[in-house]
C-alpha cells in the first residue's frame, strides 16, 4: 500500500521546476544541485506512475499529465505559503510585558 502523500520534498522540487521550467533556476532557489532536482522529480513521478516532464538537452517540457497535477497541488502550496506566512507574522509582533524592574 502506497503512502497517502507524496513525497514532499520532490513536490517542492517539482513546483520550482514548474515555475521556472528549468531544474538548473529550480536548484538555485532551492540550493540544491540540478541533477538533485532532476532526481526529486524522478521519485515523484515513480510515485505517481506516469512522467511529468519530458527532459531533452538544454530543454524541459511539461507533459500534458504533469501541467494537470500542477493544477492540482498547486493552490494547496499557496494555502501553506499563506498560513506559514500568517502564524509566523502573528508570532512576530507579539508583545511581552515584563515584571523586572517594577519592583513587584
């Protein structure tokens, strides 16, 4: 039985490459190594069954299969994005109130 999720690190790998549509502009915001990308999303596409990109010299097309999961996963990583961003931001501008030097 296959695990319910994907592997995460290779949907982030794969996202990158998406929005870039180059493993080498991927791999420098990730910093990682191209060929660490290219790996990544090799294991994610042995995970889903199918390819996601068809990978020739010096050139990345997406398949037809691999811009529908795009889609798909897509809005739920902006969701993560946007909640990461909101409790971080929340903790930030806490303010706390100390006892020391009031005598109490």
């Amino acid at each position: 039985m296959r695990n319910a999720l994907p592997p995460l690190r290779a949907v982030i790998a794969f996202e990158a490459a998406m929005r870039y549509g180059s493993f080498k502009e991927a791999a420098e915001e990730l910093h990682i190594t191209p060929g660490a990308v290219s790996q990544q999303v090799r294991k994610l596409e042995e995970w889903l069954g199918y390819p996601l990109f068809v990978r020739e010299i010096r050139k990345l097309t997406v398949t037809e299969k691999g811009m529908s999961y795009f889609s798909l996963i897509a809005p739920a990583l902006e969701q993560i994005s946007k909640a990461s961003d909101l409790v971080r931001n929340k903790d930030h501008n806490k303010t706390s109130i100390s006892d020391a030097g009031f005598g109490v």
